[in-house]
C-alpha cells in the first residue's frame, strides 16, 4: 500500500505571498479604509467571512464544470455570503461599519476566492485547504491592522479611540499615504525573503569550499 501524501502547514501567506502585498483587488480596500485599528478590524472580520466561507462552499462545485462558469459561481457564492457579513458587521460596529461597506464590497471578488481557489486550495485534501486558506487571511489581517493602527496612531493619537498622544501626522489618514505604507512593507518583505534566497544559495558552496580546504 502506497504511503499517503502529506501536506505540511505552509506560513508563506502571512508574509511572502502575503495577499495585501501582492493583489491589487484586495490592497485596495485596505490603502483607502484602513485608517484606524477599528476598521482594520471590520475588513479582517469582513474578509475572513467572505472569503473563507466562500472557499468551503465552493469546493463542492464540481470540477467538470467549465473553468469560467466555476469562477462565476464562486463569486455568486461570496456576494451571498456577504449579505450575513454585512449585516454582522453593522450590528457589531454601528457607528463605523456603514463607511466602510463599500470596501467590503470589494471583497466579493477578492483574489483570494477567484484565483487562489483554482490554483492552490482546490489541489490539497478539504482538511488542508482549510488550515492553509485561514493562513492566508490572517496575512491580510496583520497587514490590515499594521496600517490601520499606524495610520490611527500618526492622525489621531489613538489606539481603538484610547487616547495616546497628540495627533502626529494627520495627513496619514489620506489613500496616499495607504498606498507609501503598502507599499513600503511590501518592499520590506521582498526584500527579507530575496536575502534569505540568497543566503540559502550560497550556503552549498560555502560548505563545499570549507570540505575543501
């Protein structure tokens, strides 16, 4: 009898593939609403329910429908599921959430449940996918919150509307700024695993040199 294969928890959605820092559909929500820790919350919640649920329900869809249609009806299947989201949301945040729905909105048709599906989750077993989506949106919740709480921190002062200190930079709050912050840990992040590539790539010859000497 043949060994079952296996698949190994796979981190690389926190950082490296990070969905915020590689796709537009999902960068733009956060760059624009992601101004305080509190909507970087209604995003992650938003996000996850969108887009998790979305990715269990789809894997029913057979795989001998056409590859077009599939993608159609996942994204049939998220505008469902946002009607509980919405509604989720402005019952937990009813002073915020209402600013931020058009954002979440956007989400419906996020990468994550129109491109990630085909290319990733549908190839592992259902328990695997489950663990490996979930890695993936809490990627796109770190890098919510990492805007989100420095953008509130920089033009507010403010911590989920703790007073902290006086207002900084209040320009911060502009999708300018969104975008340079985005963009920046992006860069930073490229820039970590392009120096661990490297590393890795040198470390054979430099064993090979030191069995030589």
């Amino acid at each position: 009898m043949s060994a079952q294969k296996t698949y190994p928890i796979c981190f690389d959605g926190l950082f490296r593939q990070n969905i915020v820092l590689t796709s537009g559909l999902v960068t733009a929500p956060v760059i624009v609403a992601a101004t305080t820790a509190e909507r970087a919350a209604i995003l992650s919640l938003s996000f996850f329910m969108i887009s998790y649920f979305t990715i269990l329900i789809g894997r029913i869809v057979p795989r001998r429908i056409v590859y077009t249609v599939r993608i159609i009806i996942y994204a049939l299947i998220a505008a469902a599921v946002f009607i509980p989201t919405a509604l989720l949301v402005n019952m937990l945040f009813p002073d915020t959430a209402p600013s931020v729905l058009l954002y979440i909105e956007i989400l419906v048709v996020n990468s994550l449940v129109l491109a990630k599906t085909e290319s990733r989750f549908y190839l592992i077993p259902y328990s695997s996918m489950a663990i490996d989506s979930l890695v993936y949106i809490a990627g796109f919740a770190i890098a919510a919150f990492a805007v989100g709480i420095i953008r509130e921190l920089l033009t507010l002062g403010t911590f989920f509307s703790a007073h902290i200190s006086d207002p900084i930079m209040p320009a911060a709050k502009s999708p300018f700024f969104g975008f340079l912050l985005v963009g920046s840990f992006a860069a930073l992040c490229r820039y970590y695993y392009n120096c661990r590539r490297e590393r890795a790539e040198k470390a054979p010859d430099i064993e090979r040199r030191g069995a030589e000497l």
